[in-house]
C-alpha cells in the first residue's frame, strides 16, 4: 500500500474527461501518451508506470509494454475496449465505472423508445419549420407504447433499470441474459431469438465482445416481426448493421432506435437515410453530472487501489487479482 500517492505514476493515454484527468495530476504523477501504441511508450514509462487512466483501447500488447503496470482504470461501464483477459492473466487489475450512469442511460433508453415510437423528434422539426401553420396538425403516428410488449435484452443494472421505467410505462417485460437473474420475476428466455418471437419492442442494453458481435441480425429481426421497434442502447457491435437496414426499408420491422454504433462516429447511410429510424451521437450517459461522476470514480479506483490495496468496482476477469506488496 502507498500512503502518498504522489510519488505513483499513471499514463493516460489519448483524452481522457477533464475533471479524472485534473484528480489524477493533483494525486498522483501523471504522465501522457498520444495514444495506446506499444511502440510509443518509453524505457522510462516502461519502469515507472503502475496504473492507467483511459477511455480508449488498451490491448495485450499495451498491457505487456508496462511490466510494472497493477491496474487499469476504465472510463465507463463497457470495458470490452480492454482486453481484461489478459490483464487478469498478468495480475493487473481492470475496473469500470457501473451504478453511476445506470440510472442516466436507462432514462436515455426510454427518451429513445419514445422518440422512436411517437416521432416526438420529427413532430418537433414540423413545428420549427413552420409546416404546423402551412399543412396542419403533425400526421397521426402509426406506432404506440400502448399494447407492446418489451424484451430486454442484457439484464444488468442498467437493463433492471429500464425494466423498472417500462413497468411504470404499463408494459409487460421480458428478457434475454447468459443466464436466469433469480432477483427478478420477468420472464425469462432462454436464446434471444426466443425474446424477440415472443416481444415486439426489444431493448438491447448487451456489452460488446465476441460473445455477442452481431448477435441482432436478420433472424432476430425477422422474429421481432412487422410492428416491431428495436432500440439499441448498449454496444453498436451486437447489431448486424446491414442487417437492421435491410430491415427497416423491407418492413420486416417497425423502426429502430440507436444510440450507439459498430463504428463511431460513423452512421452507416442506409441507418441515415431510413425515415423510421431515430438516431443519437451515444448521449446515453452524456450528462454533466454523470461524466463527472463517473470521472470520479475512475480516480477513487486508483486511488483505493494504491492506497488501501483493493479496489471499488473491479471487472469480473480481473476479481482475484491481489495488489503487489511495496
């Protein structure tokens, strides 16, 4: 354990927010990269170096470059950017910044479904073109929360969360996960195809990984059906982009709500192009109040883990890791 801090190094790699960045420089002695590149890090990095602070890719290679590296410290819920494997593998510890933005993306998940089912963006734009005055009322949408039925699909705090909202929404929930979450009385489905033959609205809150790359493809979509509306709130990764499109101008489902993307910032023009689509920039958890928050706890992370030699919100591949006796 490190009763001062001061003396502990940390890398940050490319940007990181600036309230974690300015709480790293005032407790420990922070140093910068201009990216996660193994070819660029110093001797002097190389030995010096116990913890990193990022929000970006750190790879095996990253990982190995820093042989005195104890932890890494990720910005965000969603760490599938770390090869967390292989950090457990090398006794470095990975966190993530859960609970603090649970609440702030199930609330965007639900503006979301909203917006993506009454229009609410493209009534708004009718009005501030003056269309209201020129042609009358906004036509009447075809789709209502009224009546649905809603699958989640990844059942962690923040799929719970938006299982909480849709119930006050007067909506039926089920859901897909690895496995049953016994907490919960929401029935339960075994596949994901399951989910989406017996739902109409599916809500995907899944992590990104190989696990699940393109798991809503043409299959699901298929099984969603005509009056279905999917809604991505997770990983851009776990669609089958090409797929969605296709879907949404052949009518083999409703429209689609996106908040996230395989390659941001890049929106395929397919997705851009569909009139049944609502999209957002990944806001999920754009708030001032909880970047900030999770900014902190990026920091408390290290600094819980140096000075008291465990920390907050370790990732599950790295829970056994001790911290190195100095």
């Amino acid at each position: 354990m490190t009763s001062d801090t001061s003396a502990v190094t940390i890398l940050v790699p490319g940007r990181l927010h600036d309230h974690a960045a300015k709480r790293v420089d005032g407790a420990f002695r922070m140093v910068r990269l201009q990216r996660a590149d193994a070819g660029l890090v110093t001797g002097a990095m190389a030995e010096s170096v116990r913890g990193i602070a990022a929000m970006t890719t750190i790879d095996a290679a990253f990982i190995d470059a820093l042989p005195n590296l104890e932890i890494i410290a990720n910005f965000g819920v969603g760490y599938d950017a770390v090869d967390a494997r292989h950090a457990g593998k090398r006794g470095v510890m990975v966190t993530n910044t859960p609970d603090v933005l649970t609440e702030e993306v199930a609330d965007t998940a639900l503006g979301l479904l909203l917006n993506t089912v009454r229009e609410l963006p493209k009534a708004e734009a009718w009005l501030r073109e003056g269309r209201w005055v020129r042609d009358g009322a906004y036509p009447l949408t075809g789709t209502t929360l009224r009546g649905r039925r809603a699958g989640i699909f990844g059942m962690g705090r923040i799929g719970l969360a938006i299982a909480r909202r849709l119930e006050a929404f007067g909506l039926p929930v089920a859901y897909h996960n690895r496995s049953r979450v016994e907490a919960v009385a929401y029935d339960y489905h075994p596949t994901l195809l399951g989910l989406a033959g017996a739902v109409d609205t599916l809500i995907s809150v899944a992590p990104g990984g190989a696990a699940t790359d393109k798991a809503v493809g043409k299959e699901v979509l298929e099984a969603l059906g005509p009056n279905g509306v999917f809604v991505n709130i997770g990983r851009g990764s776990t669609v089958d982009e090409a797929a969605l499109a296709t879907a949404l101008a052949n009518g083999t489902i409703r429209a689609a709500g996106l908040d996230v993307f395989a390659n941001e910032p890049h929106v395929p023009e397919a997705l851009l192009d569909a009139p049944n689509t609502s999209l957002l920039p990944h806001v999920g958890s754009a708030s001032k109040h909880t970047r900030e928050a999770m900014a902190d706890l990026v920091v408390d992370n290290l600094l819980a883990w140096f000075g008291e030699g465990r920390p907050l919100t370790p990732v599950p591949e790295t829970a056994g890791v001790a911290a190195k006796q100095r």
